[in-house]
C-alpha cells in the first residue's frame, strides 16, 4: 500500500520544479528587464538634453504604419524603397513640421518672381536638428539670402550614399538650378561603426537587417530556432546585456572582436566617390552642384584629415568644396553638441554657402551675374559684406 502510494508522493516535488520554479524565475527575469528598461528610458532623457528641442525619432512604414521600434518620438521617418528611409510627409509639431513631399518647411515659398530653386540635401545638421522652429534652418534663411526657393530635403542620418540615392530617385524631378550637400560627418563617423567597408556612406541598412533576422526567427520554421528566439523576444535588454558580457562570451553566443574601425581614406574615398557622382548628375540634369562640409565643435583632428583626403579627391573632378569645418566663425556657444548649431550658427552658415554661391556664379543664369545681396535674419546673425 505505500509502494503504491509514492508516485503521488513526489508530485509536489514536480509540480515545483516544472511549474512554480519556471514561474518564478520568469518573474524574476521581467522584474529584471523592466529595470533595465527605466534605466534605457533615463539614458535617453540624458541623451535628448545635448541638444534642445530633442528630434526624438519614430520609425514607420512606408505609409506610416508602426514598426514597433522602442523609440516613440515626434519625428516619423518612413522606409524608402531607393534611400532606405526620409521624412514621413505632412507632420506637424511645436518645432519642425514636414509638407507632401516630406521636405523641412519654410523654405519652399516661392514668391511671385522668385525663379532660383535650390535643392539642400544631408543629415541631421541640415536638417536643423534641435531648433526651435523651421524658420531657424540653413535653408530657411539661405532662402530669404538668395531671394531663391530652397527646398530642405535633409533627412537626420542620411550619409552621402543615401543622399545620391534620393536626389537620382526623386529629387531631380523638381528640375533645381542648384543642387548643395550640407554633409561630412555622418560619412566620417559610419566608419567606426561597421565591419563591413560596403555599408560606408549609408545609415540605417545594417539595423534594420538585424531587426529582420530577429523577426524572420520567430517565424522560422524549425522549433529548435523558435525556442531560441523566445528570450530575445521577452526580455530584449536583459538578453543584449547577458551577451555582451562574459557570460556570452563563455557560453560561445558572442564571437566578440574588438572591432577594427574602416580606415579613414577608405571612407573619405567612398564620400567623395558620391559627391563626385552627384556633379555628374549635375551635368546630366542641367544643375550646379556644391559640396559643403559640415564643421564640428571641437575641430577633431580626424575629422580634418578626413576633410583634406576628401578636398584632394573633390578637386581633381572639379567639384566645387565649401569647407565650413576650417572656419574659425564657429565658435562652441553655437553648438548645441559635436555637430549640432544653433539658430545663429545657421545663419552664419547661410552667410557662407551664400557668398560662395555668388563668387562661384553658380546661380548666375537665373539671377544674372550678381545674387541678391544678404539680409539681416531674426537670429541677429550679421549679413556678409557683398
């Protein structure tokens, strides 16, 4: 009669170790992830002081469908089938806002005899990351220098591949006059990111491939790699963390090298092969091309080898270089972090792109031989002597 009696006896010792304990530890490991999580959300609120007000990002489909990407900010960036990504059209908010075509506004009204277009393309800077309203960008007030049309086609993260890619794709069917790459450090900075010498001059590609093989995972149609995929799916920050860490490095989940960035000449010949095909477009298009790099608060050694290198390969194709990052005009108070400037270092960089446009006559079969002499913008910036 006991005999018979001890299986009963050891289920509540399997009922704890295949059911209570499983409970636990994944209540355990949610509490764990939900710390994590607050502690990320903080390291991001630290991160959007640098630069005020913060563009905080949200990226979307194509026609504006949630991708579930973690950040949930005010500006929406929708996949692009040529550029990877650019502005969803028509947003709106207290700083920024975005018309049909997605385009930064206040810098394509076109007043009656108003006949220059000018088309801006490149990154955050261009884009007039962290101003307070569309009229403080380097288009807005290059617009009003130039009594030209400037359309601020500008996408934050967009490295010069990507900025080919949408001026081939879309841009030059709005026939501009002009065509100027506000860029140069997203090209330069791309190369300590990645492995791979093929993603130099694009941003975005290689995270999104990423959140591809993570999603095509649970989906997979073995069980084994399914199961696998669970704890990445459920807790996310803890499984980074746990990779990253020797635990992942024992346990053979992580083949961690110390990553070797791309070298310098290789990524400043890559900007400059882009730069090089958009003044060849010009000539296909019937347009002027100027390339403009941006400068840096610190004057970073690096960055200026990567500017030399790539003025060296402009020059013998031609193309016309504004290089802002040796101008000594810019002093830190304008910046609002590494790269990023304020309203008044807009403006001063208005001053420039404007005075080299009329030196350069590059607006002279619509203007004439002269540009229209600069005026005195609401950031107080002081017009260059014409």
């Amino acid at each position: 009669m006991a005999h018979s009696r001890r299986p009963f006896a050891i289920l509540p010792y399997v009922v704890v170790l295949f059911v209570i304990l499983p409970v636990l530890c994944v209540c355990l490991l949610g509490i764990v992830e939900l710390m994590l999580d607050r502690e990320h959300a903080k390291e991001w609120v630290e991160l959007s002081k640098q630069s005020k007000p913060y563009y905080w990002w949200h990226f979307v489909t194509h026609d504006g469908r949630d991708l579930g990407y973690e950040h949930k900010g005010p500006l929406k960036l929708a996949l692009h089938p040529f550029a990877i990504y650019s502005n969803l059209p028509n947003q709106h908010s207290h700083h920024f806002s975005t018309d049909d075509h997605g385009f930064r506004g206040s810098g394509r009204d076109r007043p009656l005899g108003m006949h220059a277009r000018v088309v801006l393309v490149g990154g955050s800077t261009a884009f007039g990351t962290g101003l307070e309203s569309d009229r403080e960008t380097v288009a807005s007030q290059l617009a009003q220098r130039l009594n030209a049309e400037v359309i601020n086609a500008a996408v934050i993260g967009h490295a010069s591949g990507q900025e080919l890619t949408y001026l081939l794709t879309e841009l030059v069917d709005w026939h501009p006059d002009l065509v100027i790459a506000l860029d140069g450090w997203n090209d330069y900075y791309k190369r300590l990111e990645v492995s791979d010498p093929r993603l130099l001059g694009m941003n975005g590609f290689d995270e999104i491939e990423d959140q591809l093989v993570a999603s095509a995972q649970l989906s997979d149609s073995a069980l084994f790699t399914r199961l696998c995929s669970v704890p990445r799916t459920l807790f996310p920050r803890l499984t980074s963390r746990v990779q990253q860490s020797r635990i992942g490095l024992w346990m053979g989940w992580l083949a961690r090298k110390e990553l070797q960035p791309q070298s310098l000449d290789l990524a400043a010949a890559r900007y400059a092969d882009n730069l090089i095909k958009m003044h060849k477009l010009g000539r296909a298009f019937d347009f002027q091309f100027l390339a403009v790099m941006q400068p840096d608060v610190n004057h970073g050694t690096d960055y200026q080898r990567f500017r030399a290198r790539t003025e060296s390969l402009l020059a013998r194709d031609g193309v016309r270089v504004l290089n802002l990052g040796e101008r000594q005009e810019f002093v830190p108070s304008m910046f609002l972090d590494t790269m990023h400037l304020d309203g008044i270092g807009h403006g001063l960089m208005a001053d420039l792109i404007a005075r080299t446009i009329q030196s350069e006559y590059l607006l002279a079969r619509v203007h004439g031989p002269t540009v229209p002499t600069a005026v005195r913008l609401s950031t107080g910036v002081e017009p260059i002597p014409q």
